[in-house]
C-alpha cells in the first residue's frame, strides 16, 4: 500500500470511529440523561412519571419516618418552595439527616410522591451538591 | 517560621522555573552551548526546593501548627500521626503542592538521568516542563497559598473528613499524581521533539518508560481508589462513573493508547504525528483529571470547599496548557515525515485498531462527564449516571478486548489472514467452552456479563499464546510484561461481570439470634456492643457467618463510627474474602423496636477486579524494567545511534 492511501485509510477509519462514538454517545445520552428536579419545578409542568430522574433538597426538619419492615423510610425533600414526599427502601447514606442536603435518584409516582432507589447525600461539613446548593436557591452559601 | 520558610521555598522553585524556562529558549534559538548545559542543574535544584516546601508543609501537619490556615482548617492535634502526615495533601492546596513536588523531581530525574536523547530535544523538554511548572506555581502563590498564616491561631483544627482517614488516603492520590506528572513528562518529550524537528524513535525510546510508568502508577491508583470506595463507602459498588473516577480514567484510557502507539514508534517508526498527537491528548486528560475536579463545576466527594475565583483561574491555565499544545501541534506536524508503512492485517494494524478503539471509549467518557456542564450552562440541570457509561462504553470495551486477543499473535508488517485463524483456535475454543459452561450452568445472564466472561476466557488463553513454544528463560522481559498485563486484563473483566451478573443482595431489619441468608451464607446477629477508636466511638455489630448449614462459623464485625471532629457518622463495612469471593456485610440504623438494619452482599470473584490490576500494573513495571535494561546497554544504543 503506498503511504499517500495508507494515511487515508487511516484517517478516514478514526473519523468514522468518531462519528462511530458520537451516534453512540448521543443514542445513549437520549434515554439515560436523568434530569435534576428540585421540588418547586415540579408543580409548574407535573412530574415526568415513571423517567429515572434525580431530586434534590433539603431533608425537612422531623419528617423522616421509618417504616414497619424496618428497611424503608419516608421523607420530605423541599427547597423551600415545594415540597415532594419520598420513600426509599436501603440502608441510608452516612451523612443522611434531616435538615440536611440529599439528592435522591429514582423515579416520580402518578401521585407526585417519589421513589428512591438510591441516596446521595453531602460528604463533607463544609460541602453541598451544586446542584442541591441550587435547589435551595442559594438561600445557604457554601462557605460558613 | 516553617511556613515562611516554605513559602520562601515556593517562591525560589517558581523563580528557577522561569529561569529554566527562558534559558532553554535562549539556549535553542541561539543554539548556545554554553546556555544549554546550565539548564539541567537549574531543573534539578527547582525539584530541591518543590520537595523542601513539601516536606515542610507535611512537618507543620506533623506539629499541629494551628496558626497556619490550612493545618486549622484540615487538621486536628488528636489525629493519629498517619493522617496528620497523608493529611498534608488531603486537601485542596497540599495536593496541588503535592503536585508540584512530584513534577519537580521528576524534572530532576529527566535532567540527571537522561542519556539517549539529542542534547537540545532535551533542553527543549526541560523547558516544556518548566512551563507545566510555572502554571502550577502561579497557582499555589496567587490563589492557593498553603503556608498562609491565621491570625490569631486556632485553638484547634477543624479535622479531616472522616471518610479520608483510612490507610487510603496515604496512598491514593500520590500514585495519581506520580501517574498524572509521568504523562505531563512524556507530553513535554513530545514538544521537545517538536521544537526541535525530531520526532523519531530515538524520542520514542526516552519518551517509552515514562508513559509505561505513568500508567503504572495509574493503574495502581485507580485499582487502590477502586477498592477504597468499595469497601469505605459500605455501598458495594467498586465504579460508580463519578466525574472524579472518570477524570482518572480518561488520562489511563490515553496513556493506554501512548503507549501501544509509542511502542510502534519506537521499534518500526510508524504512527508518528498520531503518537504526539497522543501525547498532546493525554497530557490534556491528565490536567482535565487534576483541574476539573478541583474547578467546583463537577459534584464530588473530592470537590473540596471552592472559592469562585480559583475556579476561573483553574480553568483559564486549562485553556492556556491545552489550548497552547495543540497550536503547537498544528503549527509543527506538517514538519513530521511519514513513518514507514503497514498492512491492515499485522501487528501495527491491531495497534492501529486498539488506539481507536481506546480513543472512542475515551470520547464516551468525556462526551457523558463534559455533558452535564455544558447542559448546566444551558439551564438544564441534569446527570449522567451509569446507565449511559455502560451501555455506550461496555460495547466498545468488549470490542477492544476481542482485538488485545489478536493482536499479539500477529507479526510486524504484514501478516495472513488464514495463518491468523490457525492460531486463534485455541482461545476461541477457550472462550466458546466457557460460553457453553456458564449457559449450562446459570441458564442464561445477562447479554454483557456473558459477553465478558466468554471474551475474559478466550483472552486469557490469547494472553499467554505469546509464551507457547518460546524458551521462557530467555523470553525478554517487555514481552513477559505485556502476557502479565493482558492476562490482568481478562481477570479484571471476568471479575467485573461474575460479580454484575451474580451477587446476591439482603437488606433486613434484624433481631437478635435471627438467622439471614445471602448467597450460600447464613448470617446470624448476635449483638451489638460499643467500640472505641484514637478518635471515633462506634457501634459494633457482632456476625456469626456460615457457609450452608454445616460449614464453621466465623465472626464479621461490621461499626458504625461516630467521629468527633467533625462531627460525622461513617458505616464501617466488614468484609470476609474467600478464594471465590466476598461476603460484604453493613451495619445500619436502628429502628427503636430491637431491630438493626444489615446489608449483605455475597459478591463472588469481585476480588478478581482489583487482583486484575494489580497484575496489569505488575506487567507494565515488568515492560518498564525490561526496556530500563536493554537501552542501558552500550551495545544497543550504539546500534540506534
């Protein structure tokens, strides 16, 4: 093969590839993205039911309640504007209290309460999500 | 005094820095002899005095000065001394001095121990480092000061994030680093051959033990980070696609490719702009996964306390360092000839695909970290989360991993397709039996854990094809290390899927004396008692575990740790490992009625996954030493001379 059409093959083969990854990333991305929610957007448009999407907020003050089973809690997730009821089945994150931020990863129910199937809560005292630390409209900075 | 002797230190080290940097240039446009020997003394003193400011900010941990910002901030006089020591760089500004430490010695090293390479090529890549080092000095004295005074001084430290206090955290982020620091080395012998026109395999052959060190390093830290979050975060996961974890995955997935390609540059001269345009990409990655984590844009358990303007100065030295490598890149390539060519069917070929291949998994990764940011800066608040990495990548990985069976089975040059078959028959026996096996035996999985461990047994069998008939005495080094590294690989796949596809998972609220079943394990609580540490209290629970109904018991004690300072509550997870696996057993909350959560997971082979790194790791130092000693013979480099 002489080197003119070698560089060729090869750089049509690694544009290929790229455009390969980009359909793919992005056919991906399409389904997977799950969207952030706070509370308050959820009573303007209702929530996407039955979409794996992640809610954060703070936990509310004396609203975790544990459940018979033993396993399962509910809570309250608010930003101050809304409120959203939330049940999780699990062990909880360290740092998972209330008064404190929480990201929940899940899906909304029909009847606008939402169903963990996982917990991100703050790792640090002097930490918070961006994106709960936005959720809380920036009513606590992050540095004390 | 320590603190200004420190900051004195830095301040030295940035000065030497731009001397080097400008001497270098001098030494090269005037082509000044004289010039160009001083140079190397300049780097070495510059690594001197990074590693005295070092060691004195760990001495001021060490002490407890609690008059110095950071030591208050991060520190606590109870800590036991390991964590005051590693302590030094758990934290925003000891890990970028960190950092830079790490840069300047090997700077030194380059400088000192460099013997191959054309005299300006070298004075060339000293100076490409001495401008790596500049950004970083510039940002530690202008935004991240780690000597600064508190006035007046802390009675006491505000304590170290209780999850980074574990053995840890004295070993995870420096094998990063050095990791991190090899590729901006390789990446600087990259623009010195540039500067210079030089780009051969002379460079390659300087340029190959810092990329297969570098990766070395990776792998060890990414391996150690793994089973870190593992077992400290008691979620029993061992990847979760965190933007952090991804930023040390991205540089590997670059070094990887490097280093494959640099291999091809050193011993049949080809892929030349591809390999420095590699370099350029790793380099990237690698201030991607020191910057962008620290930048604040990306929620983390490493995004440490951000203050915005050290965001935007983050981000414009990204711009400078990466923007400024690729005009190089784009202004010099056209001065690179053509290096020899190949068939599609040969070694090079596989090389070829292997690079692209790496390439795509590596676009995925950054196409799914970058997205959520760019999305943020459009109003949208989303996340991307494992779902999209495994669906996108895992097809890819797997693909890849089909082509590392075949390509060390094909010669340099050219190669026949049908001779190629004869001797693949064994691993795709291999891997067809192993299909035949799990399917009889599970009666199905699913589609991607099947594939993986179908493709982790013809890889295996593939791995150590190398070996067959060879004297295995008088087999070089390098190739040993490539067997090891590739057979590292499969084991750390089949790891990866036995334990997506098989573990078994009990969450119960347990009483007292009630038998719970996890995979073929019997767990019984038979207590909880408290348990006190050098500063953490902590609830334990007391296991007794069987395996089925005859098997002798043995004893897990899972805590649930309260730390004083800060104030944090963490779940120590205790783990038994056996020769097929590990029971990973969590002590939860109580629920007031004489009940204790407990999470159990029987996780068979997750072991496999680290034991993998560890060898792909032990492969690329066995590469490493083998390359180390071959070019260090006279006879050899008079041949390339």
């Amino acid at each position: 093969m002489k080197a003119k059409h070698q560089r060729l093959t090869l750089a049509l083969l690694a544009v290929a590839a790229v455009i390969g990854a980009g359909l793919l990333a992005l056919s991906a991305l399409k389904d997977q993205a799950a969207f952030f929610y706070a509370p308050g957007d959820v009573g303007k448009a209702g929530p996407p039911v039955g979409r794996a999407v992640r809610l954060g907020g703070m936990v509310q003050t004396g609203s975790i309640k544990r459940q018979p089973d033993g396993v399962s809690i509910a809570f309250v997730v608010t930003d101050g504007v809304a409120t959203v009821p939330v049940t999780f089945r699990g062990v909880t994150p360290d740092l998972f209290r209330e008064g404190s931020g929480v990201v929940a990863e899940g899906q909304f129910n029909a009847d606008r309460s939402f169903t963990a199937s996982n917990l991100l809560a703050k790792h640090d005292e002097r930490y918070m999500p961006p994106q709960a630390a936005g959720a809380m409209h920036e009513t606590r900075t992050l540095e004390p | 005094m320590i603190a200004e002797a420190g900051l004195a230190a830095l301040w030295l080290a940035a000065a030497l820095a731009a001397l080097q940097f400008v001497m270098a240039w001098i030494g090269i446009a005037r082509d000044r002899d004289d010039i160009m020997v001083a140079v190397r003394p300049v780097a070495f003193v510059q690594g001197l005095l990074a590693v005295l400011a070092m060691a004195l900010l760990i001495t001021l941990f060490v002490q407890s000065d609690m008059s110095v910002l950071l030591v208050a901030q991060n520190s606590h006089s109870d800590k036991p001394l390991l964590y005051k020591f590693a302590g030094a760089w758990g934290n925003h500004e000891g890990s970028m001095l960190l950092w830079v430490t790490i840069l300047g010695l090997a700077g030194a090293a380059v400088a000192m121990l460099e013997q191959n390479l054309a005299k300006p090529t070298l004075i060339a890549t000293l100076g490409a480092q001495a401008v790596i080092a500049l950004g970083f000095y510039a940002f530690l004295l202008f935004s991240s000061n780690p000597f600064a005074r508190l006035d007046p001084a802390a009675p006491d430290g505000a304590g170290l994030n209780p999850l980074l206090q574990d053995p840890g955290l004295a070993f995870h982020p420096p094998t990063l680093y050095i990791g991190y620091v090899g590729i901006s080395v390789a990446f600087s012998f990259a623009v010195g051959a540039l500067v210079t026109r030089d780009v051969g395999p002379a460079f390659a052959r300087a340029m190959r033990p810092w990329v297969l060190g570098a990766r070395v390093f990776l792998t060890l830290g990414i391996t150690a980070g793994s089973y870190w979050a593992y077992y400290e975060l008691g979620w029993g996961g061992w990847w979760f696609w965190d933007p952090v974890e991804n930023a040390s995955l991205m540089p590997w997935l670059a070094a990887t490719a490097l280093l494959h390609s640099v291999s091809v540059l050193a011993t049949r001269d080809g892929l030349r702009a591809w390999t420095v345009m590699l370099a350029v990409v790793a380099f990237s990655m690698s201030m991607v996964g020191t910057f962008l984590v620290r930048s604040g844009i990306l929620t983390s358990v490493h995004a440490f306390a951000v203050d915005p303007k050290r965001g935007s100065f983050i981000l414009a030295l990204l711009a400078i360092y990466i923007g400024g490598a690729l005009i190089l890149f784009a202004l010099r390539i056209g001065t690179v000839r053509q290096g020899r060519t190949f068939d599609l069917v040969s070694r090079e070929g596989a090389l070829v695909a292997n690079n692209l291949l790496l390439s795509v998994i590596l676009g995925i990764v950054l196409i799914g970290t970058l997205y959520p940011i760019v999305a943020a800066s459009f109003g949208v608040q989303l996340s991307v989360g494992p779902p999209f990495f495994n669906k996108a990548a895992g097809p890819v990985a797997l693909a890849l991993v089909a082509i590392m069976g075949v390509g060390p089975l094909l010669r340099w040059r050219r190669d026949d397709a049908h001779e190629l078959i004869d001797r693949m028959m064994l691993p795709i026996a291999a891997a067809a039996l192993a299909g035949a096996g799990i399917f009889i035996a599970t009666g199905g999985i699913a589609i991607l854990p099947f594939l993986g461990l179908m493709l982790a047994a013809g890889l295996a069998a593939a791995s150590v094809a190398p070996l067959w008939k060879r004297n295995l005495r008088r087999t070089p080094l390098f190739t040993w290390g490539m067997v090891v590294a590739h057979l590292g690989i499969a084991v750390s796949l089949a790891g990866m899927a036995s334990e997506s596809a098989f573990t078994r998972e009990t969450l119960v609220a347990a009483r007292v004396g009630e038998p719970h079943r996890v995979g073929p394990y019997i767990v019984r609580l038979d207590g909880i008692s408290p348990a006190v540490g050098a500063n953490w209290s902590a609830l334990q629970a007391h296991l007794s575990v069987r395996r089925g109904e005859d098997g002798n018991w043995f004893v897990l004690r899972p805590q649930s740790r309260f730390f004083a300072s800060p104030p944090t509550v963490t779940s120590e997870s205790a783990i038994a490992t056996m020769l097929d696996g590990q029971l990973y057993t969590v002590l939860g909350a109580a629920d007031g009625q004489g009940r204790w959560q407990l999470r159990l997971w029987w996780k068979p082979y997750v072991t496999f996954i680290w034991l993998g790194g560890g060898l792909i790791a032990l492969g690329g130092f066995l590469s490493l030493l083998g390359r180390v000693r071959r070019e260090r013979r006279p006879a050899y480099r008079e041949g390339y001379a």
